[in-house]
C-alpha cells in the first residue's frame, strides 16, 4: 500500500494540471465499464450542495462561481430560509431544490451529477449512500466518516452505483502544497529525518457540533488533527508504522466534557522518519515543517483556506495563490468528465486509511502504548 500511495502521488505532481490518471479502459468491481462524463466538451457538471452551514455559504458556493467544469446546480437543506436566500442569490431553479427528506427524489434529476456532502461527520454515510444510490458521483468532506465501518460502507455503495467518491482533499490541487509533496517525495534535500505536522485554533460556540461525539467522532483530531495527519504522510510518500501518542489535561472540562481539548501524537515511518504534532480547539497552530538530511522546508500557515506561504534553507516558496475550493472541485469534475479514474490519494480509500489512523492516535492515547500500524 505504500508503494502504491507514493507512486500515485508522484505521478500527480508529475502531471500538468490537475488530472494525473488516465487508464484505457474503466470499470467498477463488477468488471462493469465505468459511466462517465466524457464526449461533452465545454459542459460544466452540475453539482449540489447537502448543508448550506459555514463552509458550503463561505467557501463551496462562492468557488463554484470561480470554476470552469462545474456549477452550483442544486442545494439540500432542512431549513426553508436558507432554500429561499440561495435559491435568490445562486438563481437556483426551484426544481433542483430538496431536503433530507426528499433527497432520493434527485435519481430523476439529469441537471445534477455530482453531489458534495457538507454535514456533520456521524451523517456522511448516509448520505454519500443515498447519493450514489441516486446515480450521482460524490464528494464527500473529511474527515470520511467517525468509524473504519462506515468508510468500507461508503466505498462499497459508490462502487456498487457505478459511481466515483471524492473525498475533499482540496489540499492535493493546492501548489504550495504540491510542491512540499515534491521536495519530500524526491527527496529534494535528501532524506526526511523528522516533520513538525500540527493543527489547531481557539474553538468558540460551546454548543457546535463539533464539541459532540456522537456527532463528530472526537474533537480537533477528528476536525483539523486530520491535515497533520496528512501532512506528515503526504511529505514522506509513505505509510506511518507505529503511533504514539498523548491526551493534554483540559482547561475547560465543561466546554470539553465530551470530546478532547488537545492532543500530541507521534509517528514513525519506514524509512526512519519521524513526526511530531498538536492539535487542539485551545490555541492555535497551523506548521508543516521537515528536516532532511540537507536543508529543510516548510509551510506556515500550512493547512488553512490560504494564501499558504513557504520556505526552504535555500529560499522562499514562489507558487500562484489559488482558491483552493475552486482547484479542487475542478480537478475532481475535469477528470470525471474526461472519464478518468480518480487520483488514488482523493478518494474513499484515502479517506479510509485517514479514518484508520485517526482511530490508532486515540488508542494510543487511551492505552498509553506504541500502536502497530502494520499489522
């Protein structure tokens, strides 16, 4: 699996723009030839939006008026208010309008094809079921899901629809980013010896969502934790082998009573790298910094909506600024209506192995033991 992963990685960086696989011919687990997009040059997929919260009103929506092969097509939401403000705004037919209730109804929708779900993490699997159950491929947001179980289930649902699910590592089409996947991957600077990976901010509203288990699945970790944890792995091209890690005593046990304040965890890879990071809803940190045997490189900030801005031991990081929502939503719809099978570090079996490493720092944490990834 990590030769695999490396390898996708690098032929991604490789590429121009943001495509990286083009297979002759596509089909699903069944040997069924994989439905796609292609032989509609100049059309822009239709996507919809499930939950018009933070992210979909600040970041997805306003994208979508930024990207050449996708459009905001259609929103679910469970609030009538909020239908009518972006049916106003977005000129959003009234036909491509649904909530939770009657999201099923968009099987018969031919105006939307991909659908991008923006929920609370305990709701992603249902939804990216009943979506690929209803023909649309699916952008899921991260993390995937709360549990392993889950992700498995949403892997098999996309593959049983003959569908595609993207997972939304806007991150991979940033070029800040890409490049540190560059420099370590190819060992630029020689070896990675150790990475500085951490994420976190001061939370507010003690009632969020996020502040819940059942819902969340955990607190940073399960929230911001999940870049750190792709950082380290993304700069090495390789799958951590053990995992330590440490809960921080709780400054606000009320505010925290169900989930963790801040949390350290460490990983070790094959190839003798190390890692080291934060996450926390206490105070903030954003930093994706790796020492190799001849220099360094780093990204501070590192993880946020951008402008992101780097630097190695021989200079500035010089990249264009993009939107990263924007690149993202584009790489994914460019390659579905070209009818290329997603980059593997995009999908749900990335997704997965995030989950599966999310659930390993906890263990840690709770056993006080090194936990054996390999096994």
């Amino acid at each position: 699996m990590i030769n695999s992963l490396s390898q996708s990685r690098r032929r991604f960086l490789t590429t121009v723009g943001a495509s990286a696989l083009t297979i002759p011919t596509l089909t699903d687990v069944l040997g069924r030839p994989l439905q796609t997009e292609a032989g509609q040059p100049g059309r822009k997929l239709g996507v919809a939006l499930v939950g018009l919260g933070y992210y979909s009103k600040n970041l997805l929506a306003p994208a979508l008026q930024q990207t050449q092969h996708c459009r905001l097509a259609g929103i679910v939401t469970g609030t009538p208010a909020k239908a009518e403000e972006w049916k106003q705004k977005y000129n959003i037919s009234q036909a491509n309008v649904y909530d939770y209730k009657t999201f099923d109804r968009i099987i018969d929708n031919k105006d939307i094809d991909v659908v991008y779900v923006v929920l609370p993490n305990n709701m992603h699997r249902e939804f990216v079921v009943r979506a690929a159950q209803a023909g649309k491929h699916v952008i899921c947001e991260k993390p995937m899901a709360i549990t392993v179980a889950d992700c498995q289930a949403m892997i098999d649902a996309c593959k049983k629809a003959n569908r595609q699910l993207a997972i939304g590592y806007r991150l991979h089409y940033e070029p800040f980013t890409q490049e540190v996947m560059r420099l370590g991957q190819q060992k630029v600077f020689g070896p990675v010896k150790f990475i500085e990976s951490s994420d976190g901010f001061r939370s507010g509203d003690p009632n969020q969502w996020r502040l819940k288990k059942a819902m969340a699945g955990g607190g940073p970790l399960m929230d911001v934790g999940i870049y750190a944890v792709q950082g380290a792995r993304y700069v090495t091209g390789e799958e951590p082998i053990s995992v330590t890690a440490q809960f921080s005593p709780k400054t606000d046990p009320q505010k925290f009573k169900e989930v963790e304040e801040t949390m350290f965890w460490q990983f070790r890879f094959p190839s003798g790298a190390v890692s080291n990071s934060t996450t926390s809803y206490a105070s903030g940190v954003e930093r994706l910094y790796a020492s190799c045997q001849d220099g360094w490189f780093e990204l501070s900030p590192a993880f946020g909506y951008g402008p992101l801005k780097g630097r190695t031991s021989k200079g500035p990081i010089e990249k264009p600024v993009v939107n990263h929502q924007a690149a993202h939503m584009d790489g994914v719809c460019k390659d579905l209506i070209d009818g290329k099978k997603l980059p593997d570090h995009i999908t749900g079996e990335e997704g997965l192995r995030d989950v599966r490493l999310l659930q390993a720092i906890y263990r840690a944490a709770e056993t006080g033991r090194t936990i054996d990834l390999k096994a």
